[in-house]
C-alpha cells in the first residue's frame, strides 16, 4: 500500500488542538451520516457518543459541522469519566480522516508479502472469503479454520465467537484472554461470583463516587490507572486520593501511580504470587482478618479430604437454590459435623486442625492454607521479590489497618504461568479481611441493567450452536479448561498445530485487530506459521505489519463511525456515528454477510442462522446493528432511536444500582440469605471447583471433555520465572536482565502508531534501565540501544532512570506503519513481542504465556532502525486530509 503524499496543510503540533480542528473545516465531500444529516451547511451539530481509542468508553461530545467532525470534548454527563478525555481520545479525528485508512475491500495481487493489491466490491469479498471458507470446511473439516480478534475489552470478541460456533470451529483466539483479565475473571468468578476489581476493565466501580465512598487504603497491584485508563479509572483515583485515600503501589516501574503512593514495592517481574502468599501469612500470623467473616461466609473451616482434596459433604442438595451441606469439626463436641447452610449456632466450628476421622485424613480449608503459604515470610518475599521486608511489612499494615480497603488488580500478573494463582491469592487476600461487598470495598455485585446477555456487548454467541464433537478438537481447551469460560482457543496451540499439523492443521485465518504480529508472543514465529496458511483475511481501519500477509483486506469503521451500545455505572450510553466515510462497514454486520454467503453455498447452520424461529434466544443474523441493539433494549422499553436521543441514559436511580451486602439478602424461596454466587454459597478460598473444572471442563466447557494431565491446584501456588535471574540460573550468564512491559498513555495496544500527534509525544519505545545498569553496559540516557532475548533482537531509546531495579528493565510494544512497505514490514525494528515467550511452560489452568518476567541482555547501538520516523515534521504525510465522497454502503 502506498503511502500517501503530504498534504498542503502546515504541521500543526500536538497541543494545538483547536488548530487542527480549525484547519478541518472548510474541507467538504463527505457523506453524512444519520446523525449529522440534518444541520444546514454552517451549522455545528452536537452528537453525544463515547470514545473507544482504548477500553475505557469515556463519554464524548462530537461537534460536526458540514458533516465533518471538527471537534471532540470530554461529557460531563459521563458517571465515570466526568467530562474528561486523554490524548488518545482526543486524537479520534486524526484516526478517523486519516490518509491511509483501508477505504475498499482490497485483493492481493502480487505475492504475499508484496503488498500489491487490487479494489473489488464488498460482494466480491464477501464471495471470496465464503467459498474458500467452505471449499476448506469440506477438504479439511471447519475446525481448520481459525479466527482472532482485536483485545482488550473490544466488543466484537462476540461477533467472533458467534460466527465460529455456528460455522462449526472451536478455534478463535485473543491474544489478551489467558494474558488479560480471563484469569482474574476465572478466578473471581469461581471463588465468590462477582465482578473482579480491575480498574482497567472499567470495573471498581466503587471508586467513582469519592465523596461518598468510606474507602481508606486502595491497593494498585500492578495496575497503573493513570496510563491505562487516563481519563475515567486515572481520573478517579487521584480523585479518591485527593480525598484522603491511601495507597500502594505494586509495580516495577515508578508510574504517576507510584509517584504519589504511600508506598512504592517495584517488584522483581513474574514474582507477585510469591509476594501474595507472603501478604496472606502475616494476615494469618498477626491474626489480622476478620475472624468472623472467614468463619461465617468462607469455606475455610470446611474439611477437606488431604487424599482426594475434595470437601466433605454431608449430603449433596437436591433443592435448587441450596448448596450442598458440608462438614466440620465441631470444638464443643470434638466430632465431625454438618454445617447446615447458612450457619449453626450450636456448633464452634474449628478454623484450623488436622483430624483423623474412621481412618481418613481431613484437614479444614484455613489448615491447609495456611501450610500452603507458612514458608513465605516477609524475608523470604523480600528475597524473592528484590523488595525491603520492612517496606511489605508497612503496606500489609496500611491495608489491613487502615480500612476499608481494597486490592484492583491489572493485567501485570495475568502475563506469566502464575497468572490464575496471583488472582486467586489476591482474592484470597481481600476475603480473609472481609473486603466484599461492603462500602469501601472492590468486590461488588451491583446491579446491571439486564439488557446484555454477555457482558460488554449484546451479540449473543449461540454457544450451543456448537456441535460437541466440534468442542472437542478446541485447541489446547482440555489441558487449559479455564478457557472455556470465555469459550476461547490457546494460542500457542494453535501456532504449534500450524507447524506441525498435529493434531490436525488449522489452514485459513480470519482477523480482526490491530497488528497480530506486535501483540502475540514470539511474532516471528507466527509468521513461519503464515506461510504454512492457504489464506488469511484482514479486516482493520487501516493496514498494519499484519495486511502485509493477507490474501484480502476488508475496509473497517473507526470509533466515530460506529454504533455501539455501552454500559457503564448505573447509565447506557450510545456510541453513535458521527459520519461514515468511504466503504467502511461495522464488523458486526460483516461476519453476519459472511455467514449468509456460507448459507447460500450450502452451509446449513449458516442458512438457519437467519431464521428467526430456528435461532430463538440465539437470535437470527441480522443486516444492520439497529436490529440487535432493539432486540436488547426492549427488555427494558426503548428503543435504539430512543437511547440515543436520551443517551446517557440512567437505567435505574444509583441507590439501587449500588447494592451492597446482596449476600445478606434474604431469599424469598429458600427463605435463606442469598449467599454468594458459587457452589457453597460462601466465598470459596479453597478452590475446590478448580478440581472439577480439570477433570470435566464443568461448568464452564459445553460438553464433558477428557481431564487434564494433571488436577488443577484449589490453593495459589508460586511458580519462579522460568527464565530466572536468581544464581544458579545459567541463561542469566547471558542474558541478565528481567524484562517487562505496561501501558504507555499515547497507544492502545498497536493502534494510533500512524497518528501524528502521538507520535509526536512518544515517536519510538523507551527501554527503561537503571543508571547502575546502564553503566555496566554502557548506556546513556538518549542512546540507542539493542535488546535481545533468547528468540530475538530489537532496538529501542535508553531511558536511564531511579525509577525501576536495577535487575529489571522495562518497554512497551511498538510497531512502525512508516516502514510498512519495507521488507520489515514495520513488525520487526521495535517490537518487544520479538522477545516475548510464546512456548510452555503455560498456565496450567488457562494456559498463559510469559509476556512479562523474562530474560535479556543489552547493548548499545550505533543508531535507530533503518526508515523509521523520529522528526514531527516527519509524520506530516499522517495529517487528515479532505476524503472522497462516498456512496452509501449496503
Ligand atoms: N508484550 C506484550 N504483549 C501484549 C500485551 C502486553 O502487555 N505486552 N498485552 C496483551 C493484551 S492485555 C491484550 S488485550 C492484547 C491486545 O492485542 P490485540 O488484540 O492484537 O490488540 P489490537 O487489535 O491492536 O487492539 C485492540 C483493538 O480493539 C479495536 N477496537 C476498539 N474499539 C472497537 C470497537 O468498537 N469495535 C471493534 N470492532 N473494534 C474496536 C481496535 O481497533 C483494536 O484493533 O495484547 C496482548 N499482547
Ligand atoms: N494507553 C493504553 N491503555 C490501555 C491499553 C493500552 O494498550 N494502552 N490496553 C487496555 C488493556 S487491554 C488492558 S489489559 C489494560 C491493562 O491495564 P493495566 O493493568 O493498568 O496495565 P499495564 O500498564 O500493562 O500494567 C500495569 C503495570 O504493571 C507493571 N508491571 C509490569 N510487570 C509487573 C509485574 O511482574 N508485577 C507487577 N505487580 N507489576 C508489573 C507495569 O509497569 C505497569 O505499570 O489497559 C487497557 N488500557
Ligand atoms: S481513556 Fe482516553 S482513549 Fe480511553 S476511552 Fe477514555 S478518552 Fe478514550
Ligand atoms: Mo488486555
């Protein structure tokens, strides 16, 4: 793809906005869209919609004027972001008129990785991509087709998931999933079934209302607000800060958010379960959680089998509504007992014990985690975890002291093996000390306005679409069955069925997202499994490293073109198009053409899927976004046209949207408090239903599957980095220092790299390094440096700071679309996932891989990468130009 001449325009710099949005004016030819179809030629028209430059949906106000938008504001109207917007939101226009946008479906012409390419129409397209799926369906079977999708957060993950299930594969993937937020959802899920505490995600909603809140120690545990969500989670925590809030920060590298804690803990990377464990001892040892609660409301004092390590139960429940009765150690009789659910007056249950009943060992739940963590001492964790005893001994205090608090998670330590055991450890942390439920507290079941069945977004995925047999052949879901909770495929499984062909080779892929090859692990080995696809579509806004490799290109909507129905808070708020330009189409309707395509070429399930009676609850395909957002809102009485007139719309007065306590809350049919969401009841600390969950897939996989190669652990366990720094470790000799990575507020994920402004901010990646770390290898501030891993070699700019250990550095992905059209293909000069680690060991129970937490060396180098940009004048050919005038799109 060529890229586009400069413009006539003078470069305009990044803080001056009204500038550019001046200089956009007078520029006319665009189609209008619904919304700003109305205003006559001079007149501004004001479209409330919501932003989704990156996960956080901050609501905006778009000004279009003669069809274009000329400027976009923060709304204050927003319950989260409050009026505020971040430089990446703020840069949508850049986005939305940018040059090199994918304008028409596009077919390869030249060889792969040419980048020659031709027009056709989306029939074109939609037929190519049909028949070659089908032709493959029929030689090879659907399972050898594969999708992606674009991460974090993105709503389309559903649409995904949706075609697969009714096409007949079981295999799409996200590189986010077992990397992001899938272990903590597990985890939080399975242990009191609620939503987990991550900022990021737009969950601790808690946090949001500072002047009511009684929050008063706020754990960010390698989370960092104020670069992956500036302008709602950011925003609020240094809102709760200003109100007193104490917090602690958990995190390598000194963010905003270390800057202004009570206590920084930069953490060796990969090392934050053993950290976790020792957190959970001291509470133990200084008795310091809440006795009454772990007694009443956990699963601790229940008996565990030490052989079978399941719980023992008195009698399975037959009532629906009741949980199984489980049995403890009664102190006031010294004999084994039922406890009925809720609660027995009459019995003293033990907390801890170990007890020999008929023979058989039983231990309670509090016994053994307590054994689990005895050996992690604060100066063990110390020693693990490159910190100072003292320092974890004041934030173990501030937390558990200083109440209410709360620990938020982030994705840090969703990226290395441990993923699901630091989740569950930081659950186990915050429920020994009663952190649920209460004000002032993360873990909450607020209500939610019942319009979605799947969370984010409406597109219902018609799992049982899914023929069994089908479930089955799920790459790597019977050794990592957590992922089935998102009904998600394993990555690296999927690479390695490519190279080998065992169990069977996956031959056609399908994505949407951003730039594949900067956000999967090891990248250059996906692209050895490239050569071995008979062909891969792409469909993006503009082209990435990952066009390079397609056979055809599909032109997609950019925020400010799309629909979208959002909720956040007690609000549903309308993302709605501002203007529609060239021949972009929503991905929604997209894989719906798809599957009617299929029908027509014989692929009965594709055919039903738009038949109404058929599909029921799993809802036919439809030919417009409207036609599912109605569907949806008519559990509540609107309509699409209505949100958005009333948007944002607030679905239920707060009081009752916030609900604390719901646990407490008396059960009209079983008469009995409500309890938590999980098998017991209680919040369960001892994971017994992980057990299950390895042997059967239960209750999250469709279908029975085989077991696991091993039981899955109920209690965190800490597993060192396999590529360790500790001595002893050979590859350290070479490669001494831990990588790792976080957020930079200018990008998301490998969007916005083409956008002037933000490159203008942060032109290329920065390798944090240590000033006594960077004398041993001879590196100044500014230097160009290479940075290598055992699976590859890239460049970055030395950033010599106190603000990270001096074992550890730090970098962020990149990617270059000034260089696309160079052999690199843009995905090779700077990009950490060169580096990363793509191969076991993975996670036992979603099957994560190391993204953060592993080994390199570096050095200095004599200059950047050949082609890149690094001058703003540099990124002039970026600026948004005039666009064609388009036809309306069927
Ligand atoms: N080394 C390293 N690698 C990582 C990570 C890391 O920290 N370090 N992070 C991992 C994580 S957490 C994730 S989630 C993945 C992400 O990696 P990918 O999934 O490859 O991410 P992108 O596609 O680049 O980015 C998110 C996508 O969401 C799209 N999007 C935004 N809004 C909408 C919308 O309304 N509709 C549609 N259809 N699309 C929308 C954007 O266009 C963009 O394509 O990367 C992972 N890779
Ligand atoms: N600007 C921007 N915002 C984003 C995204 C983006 O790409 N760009 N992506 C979105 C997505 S999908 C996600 S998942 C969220 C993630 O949101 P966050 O969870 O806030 O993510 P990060 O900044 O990647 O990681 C948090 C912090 O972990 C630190 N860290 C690194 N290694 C370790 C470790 O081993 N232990 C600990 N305790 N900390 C460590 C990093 O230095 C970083 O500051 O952000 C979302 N928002
Ligand atoms: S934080 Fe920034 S990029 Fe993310 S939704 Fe809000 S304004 Fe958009
Ligand atoms: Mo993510």
């Amino acid at each position: 793809m060529q890229q586009q001449k400069s413009t006539s325009k003078d470069f305009l710099s990044a803080t001056n906005i009204i500038g550019i949005t001046a200089a956009l004016d007078d520029s006319t030819g665009l189609k209008k869209s619904e919304a700003a179809k109305s205003e006559s030629k001079f007149e501004t028209k004001i479209i409330k919609t919501a932003c989704r430059a990156c996960i956080a949906n901050c609501g905006v106000i778009a000004h279009v004027k003669n069809g274009r938008v000329v400027k976009l504001e923060g709304n204050p109207e927003d319950p989260m972001s409050k009026g505020r917007m971040c430089a990446k939101g703020l840069s949508g226009i850049q986005a939305l008129y940018h040059p090199n946008r994918n304008k028409y479906p596009m077919m390869r012409v030249g060889k792969r990785g040419e980048n020659k390419w031709k027009r056709i129409s989306w029939d074109e397209a939609i037929d190519i991509i049909a028949k070659k799926l089908m032709e493959t369906r029929e030689k090879y079977g659907a399972e050898t087709v594969f999708a992606s999708t674009g991460g974090g957060g993105n709503p389309e993950i559903w649409s995904i998931a949706r075609f697969c299930n009714i096409f007949g594969t079981p295999n799409w993937f996200e590189p986010g999933c077992a990397q992001c937020y899938l272990p903590r959802v597990l985890a939080y899920t399975m242990m009191y079934g609620g939503v987990d505490p991550s900022i990021a995600d737009s969950n601790a909603l808690e946090l949001y209302f500072p002047e009511e809140t009684p929050m008063k120690t706020l754990v960010l545990w390698g989370t960092a607000p104020s670069y992956s969500c500036p302008a709602s989670g950011g925003g609020a925590v240094v809102d709760i800060r200003a109100k007193g809030v104490k917090t602690v920060v958990i995190d390598p590298r000194f963010t905003p958010d270390a800057a202004k804690a009570d206590v920084w803990l930069p953490i060796r990377p990969g090392t934050d379960v053993a950290l976790m464990l020792a957190w959970i001892r001291y509470i133990i040892d200084k008795e310091l959680y809440d006795q009454e609660f772990v007694m009443k409301w956990t699963n601790l004092p229940y008996l565990v089998d030490v052989k079978t390590n399941m719980l023992l139960r008195a009698e399975k429940s037959r009532i629906p509504g009741i949980p199984d009765t489980f049995m403890v150690w009664d102190t006031k009789t010294n004999s084994v007992q039922p406890l009925e659910y809720p609660w027995n007056d009459k019995l003293s249950p033990a907390l801890e014990g170990d007890f020999m009943v008929n023979g058989v060992q039983y231990k309670t739940g509090f016994q053994l985690l307590k054994e689990r963590v005895e050996s992690f001492t604060l100066q063990k964790a110390a020693e693990t975890c490159w910190l100072d005893a003292s320092k974890i001994e004041e934030a173990i205090n501030i937390f558990a002291q200083n109440t209410p608090s709360a620990i938020a998670l982030g994705v840090a330590t969703d990226q290395t093996p441990n993923s699901v055991q630091a989740a569950m450890s930081a659950a186990i942390i915050d429920l020994l000390m009663g952190n649920v439920e209460k004000p002032g507290t993360l873990m909450q079941r607020f209500k939610t306005s019942g319009t979605f069945d799947m969370p984010n977004y409406p597109v219902p995925i018609a799992v049982n679409r899914l023929p069994k047999e089908q479930l089955k052949k799920r790459l790597g879901g019977i050794e990592h069955k957590g992922l089935h909770i998102w009904y998600a495929g394993h990555p690296s499984s999927i690479l390695e069925a490519i190279l080998t062909g065992e169990p069977y080779k996956p031959r056609v892929w399908i994505d949407r997202s951003g730039n594949k090859l900067a956000s999967v692990a090891n990248s250059q080995k996906w692209v050895k499994a490239i050569e071995e696809l008979d062909f891969i579509v792409h469909m993006y806004m503009y082209p990435t490293s990952f066009s390079a490799y397609a056979d055809i290109l599909l032109p997609t909507e950019e925020w400010l073109e799309t629909d979208m129905l959002v909720e956040t808070c007690n609000t549903l708020v309308a993302r709605q198009a501002t203007t529609h330009l060239w021949e972009t189409i929503d991905e929604t309707v997209i894989w719906s053409k798809i599957a009617k395509r299929c029908g027509e070429l014989g692929h009965e399930e594709c055919k039903k899927a738009f038949d109404p009676e058929y599909m029921g609850d799993d809802l036919a395909y439809w030919d417009s976004v409207d036609e599912i957002f109605d569907h949806f809102l008519s559990r509540i009485g609107l309509t699409w046209k209505k949100l958005k007139e009333i948007s944002p719309y607030e679905y239920m007065p707060k009081d009752e949207w916030k609900r604390y306590y719901v646990y407490k809350e008396i059960n009209s049919t079983t008469g009995k408090p409500a309890g938590f969401n999980t098998p017991s009841k209680k919040c369960e600390l001892y994971v017994e239903s992980m057990i299950t969950l390895g042997r059967t897939g239960q209750p999250f996989s469709g279908c029975e599957l085989p077991p696991a190669s091993k039981d899955y652990d109920p209690l965190p366990y800490f597993l060192e980095p396999h590529e360790s720094p500790l001595p002893g470790s050979e590859l350290a000799k070479e490669y001494p220092l831990v990588m790792t990575g976080g957020r930079v507020p200018f990008y998301h994920h490998n969007t916005l790299r083409n956008i002037p402004w933000l490159r203008e901010i942060y032109p290329v990646p920065e390798l944090w390094i240590h000033p006594k770390a960077a004398e041993i290898y001879g590196v100044s501030e500014g230097d160009w440096v290479w940075v290598e891993s055992k699976r590859g070699k890239i460049r970055a700019v030395a950033s010599v700071t106190e603000g990270i250990n001096p074992g550890t550095v730090y970098m962020e992905r990149f990617w270059n679309p000034e260089t696309l059209n160079t052999e690199t293909h843009g995905w090779k000069e700077m990009n950490v996932n060169m580096l990363t680690k793509e191969d076991a060991p993975f996670n036992d129970v979603v099957g994560t891989y190391t993204l953060r937490g592993f080994l390199v060396k570096v050095s200095k180098a004599d200059g950047p990468p050949k082609g890149i940009w690094l001058k703003p004048e540099e990124f002039k050919t970026w600026l948004p130009q005039p666009s064609d005038t388009t036809e309306e799109v069927k």
